[in-house]
C-alpha cells in the first residue's frame, strides 16, 4: 500500500515538472524513431527482394548458357561409355569452390547426367520449369526447346543470407548509429523553438495588480502571437477595471465627504436641540445631496468601465422626449425647460439608449442649475443632440477644463464636476464627439453642449 502510494507521487511529482520542452522531445524521438524502424523494415524487404532476384538472374543466366555444353559434355560420355546404366558424372570443373552444381534429366525423371560437385539429394524437388526451393538450395529447372531434356541448376541458399546480411549490417550500422544524433538534434530544435514560449509565460509571471504593462515579445510565431494579443487585451481590460475601481475609490472619498459631515452635523444638532424641524430638513437635504453624489459616482463607474455599452440604432427625438418628460414632471422645470425636434425625419444614431440618456440628462441638470432662464433640448441633423442655456457661461479657460473632476471654477459654485465628466467619458466610450461652446453660437451670453454621434 505504501509502495503504490510513493509510486503515486512520483508520477504526480513527475507529472509537475515535466516541461513542454521535454514531452515535445520524447514524442518528437518516438515518432521519429517509429519512422525509421518503419524505413529500414522497408530496406530490409527491399535489399532482400533485390538480391534475390539477382541470384535468380544470375542462376537463369547460368543455365541457359549451361544447357548446351551440358548435352555436348553428355553426348561424349554417352559415346565413351555406351553400356553405362547408372547418372553419369561430368568431370570436375576447373574451380570447385565456384562450381556450378547442376544435373541432366529426361522426361521420365531419370538422371542422365551429375555435375561432379553436386552433392546427393540436392535436386529433390518436382521436375517441373521454373523456381523451387529445398531446404538448402535454390533450384531452377529449365527444358530443352528441341531436346526431351530438363536441366537443374541449384544455388546453395546460405550464399544468399550471408549476402544479405552483409548488405543489411552495412546499412542498418550507420542509421544505428544516426539514431542518437537525431535524437539529440530533435531535443535541441524543441528547446530552441519553445524559447519564445518560455520568455512568454516568464513575461506573463512578472505581470500583477501592480504590473499590468502589456506585454512586449517581438519574433513570436503567429501562434503565439494570437496568445500574446488576448493576453494584452486581458492585461488592458484589467487595468482598465482597476483604473474604474480606483476612480470609484477615489471619487467617492471626494464627493461623499461633505455632504456625509453636512448630515452628521445636521442630525447631532438636530439631536441638541429637541429635533428642530429647520434642523432635520437640513439633514435631509444634505442626504439628498448625498444620494444624488452616489448616483453620479456610479454613473461615472459604469460609464469608465464601458462594459456593459451596446450599439444599436436609436431614435434620437423619442430619447430627448422621454429624458425632458422627466424633468418636466417637476413643475418648477416645466415652464424653463424646451424641446426642439427637427421637421423631418427622427435622426437614428448608433448608440446605447441608456447611456446616452444619462449623458443627456446630466447636461439638463447643469444647465437647469448654472444656467438662467430657458434651457433648450435640441435634436439636429443628422445625428447631434444639443443643450443650450442662457446664463452667464464660462471663460475660455474654464471651458478647457470643464470634463476635469471636482474642479470649482468660482467660490460661489462647484462647477460642472462629475456631471460634465460623465457625459465626457460616455461620448468616448461611444466613439462620438463632445462640442462645449460658450456662448452658444449667435448668442451673446450662455453655454452649450452638442453630442455628435454616428448614423446608424
């Protein structure tokens, strides 16, 4: 029970630091290796098919030129030996060792004619033309085109093998000894080309909450290259959800402060003094005023995060309508507040209806504060949504510097703080284009604000 237990862990332990690198190059030398197995089986057959059919040539070659001298050398020792019954044996040949071992038969299978060299037994097999093997020799049987003659020439079968072993041990030694070469070879071509993936996942290592830079590997495969954009892309969408926490963080600690010490102090007097109703509305006030800070900071966070921002066609004078019908429920709004819409058409942008209202219903809000009079909600064409006031507008100093958060541009007044920056940020994130003027053009005095968005 232990032994499998610590074989366990070793397989996991193995398992773990096993690298890329390392599977690539023992699967790279299996296949490899299983090709070349593959290839000298190939050579095997194939040198063994070759030499045999040389053999073969050659003992066919050898009988046809054998034949005739074999019926002249049987004629002669027919004439000098007239009486003889048993095979006849032709004189040994001037080179034994390289002699041809052959025998002459006639139809009825008797042997007239043995080479001196032939052992016995050698040509047991059918007497029929062509190839037939005992089990040491290689026999061919080749008939007389005119005589009633066969004549059998053997090839001993050990020539062949020790031939081909020859052959095969002179081919197989060197792809042998190739085989480590390759393999050390293959181990360094992985290494080498899995480098890139090793400084890519070192790169993504070094990456974190503190770290989000995108990363920079020139040279990567387009393999990798696609990896190394997603991650980039990742890497940017989690710095920008950081950057939005951040700012959230950030602007709630701002704009929540005061109006938090304004309801403290509110309520605690309110407290030391019996509840004074002058007191509690006070306190009341300031939570407003909180409430409505929070609902701008989460305006803000959802704007910054872009997200959740869709691009669909959208009428533009049914969204100035529904936003001014809001503010005209309120009937100190109604009688300031005016919506113009163009005489033809609706103009349909591409945008998202939800962001879109919350942009415009933060320029009526400051228009309807800072502005004097009439505020006027404009849709032109072809595609522009525009707020006009007509109080005392701003400098041109300040008109740079109206989308920068909690910026106060007098002592009297806060300035267009978030309210301006979230527009701001929703425009861009939207890919439409924000125009401030101030005064409006052909106006001596006021302010304005023109969302420029796309056609649909």
């Amino acid at each position: 029970m232990n032994l499998n237990l610590l074989q366990q862990a070793g397989l996991e332990q193995l398992g773990r630091n096993d690298s890329l690198a390392g599977r690539l190059t023992r699967t790279l030398i299996v296949w490899v290796g299983g090709v070349w197995l593959l290839c000298v089986l190939g050579v095997v057959w194939y040198v063994d098919r070759e030499i045999n059919h040389n053999f073969d040539s050659e003992l066919i070659e050898v009988s046809h030129r054998m034949f005739d001298m074999a019926v002249q050398e049987l004629d002669k020792l027919q004439h000098e030996h007239p009486d003889a019954r048993s095979p006849l044996t032709a004189p040994p040949q001037l080179f034994p060792t390289d002699a041809v071992i052959y025998q002459v038969v006639n139809l009825h299978e008797r042997v007239l004619l043995r080479s001196a060299e032939a052992p016995m037994n050698v040509f047991d097999v059918p007497l029929a033309p062509g190839f037939a093997n005992s089990d040491t020799w290689r026999i061919y049987t080749l008939r007389h085109p005119t005589l009633e003659l066969f004549l059998q020439v053997a090839d001993p079968l050990d020539e062949r093998r020790t031939a081909l072993n020859r052959t095969l041990f002179g081919l197989i030694i060197p792809l042998g000894a190739v085989l480590p070469v390759l393999a050390l070879v293959l181990r360094n071509v992985a290494r080498t080309e899995l480098r890139v993936l090793q400084q890519l996942a070192g790169e993504i290592e070094q990456r974190s909450g503190a770290d989000l830079r995108p990363i920079r590997l020139p040279g990567l495969p387009k393999e990798l290259q696609s990896v190394g954009d997603h991650v980039n892309q990742l890497l940017e969408r989690l710095s920008q959800s950081l950057d939005v926490e951040r700012a959230l963080a950030a602007n709630a600690a701002h704009e929540l402060r005061t109006p938090l010490a304004a309801a403290r102090l509110r309520l605690q007097t309110a407290l030391e003094h019996d509840l004074r109703r002058a007191d509690v509305l006070a306190a009341l006030e300031a939570l407003q005023t909180l409430g409505h800070r929070a609902e701008k900071l989460l305006q803000l966070s959802r704007a910054e995060s872009g997200a959740s921002l869709t691009r669909a066609p959208i009428d533009l004078v049914q969204l100035a309508g529904t936003v001014a019908q809001e503010f005209w429920q309120d009937p100190r709004v109604n009688a300031r507040l005016t919506l113009k819409v163009p005489d033809s058409a609706a103009p349909i942008a591409l945008g998202d209806v939800d962001a879109l209202a919350i942009a415009l219903r933060n320029l009526v809000e400051n228009a309807l504060r800072y502005g004097r009079g009439r505020v006027v909600v404009e849709v032109m064409a072809p595609c522009t949504l525009a707020v006009r006031d007509f109080g005392p507008g701003v400098s041109p100093d300040q008109l740079s510097t109206l989308q920068n958060r909690h910026v106060r541009h007098g002592a009297d007044r806060a300035g267009y703080g978030l309210g301006m920056s979230i527009v701001g940020t929703i425009v861009e994130k939207l890919g439409a284009r924000l125009d401030l003027a101030s005064p409006p053009p052909g106006a001596a005095t006021g302010f304005e604000a023109r969302i420029v968005l796309r056609p649909a």
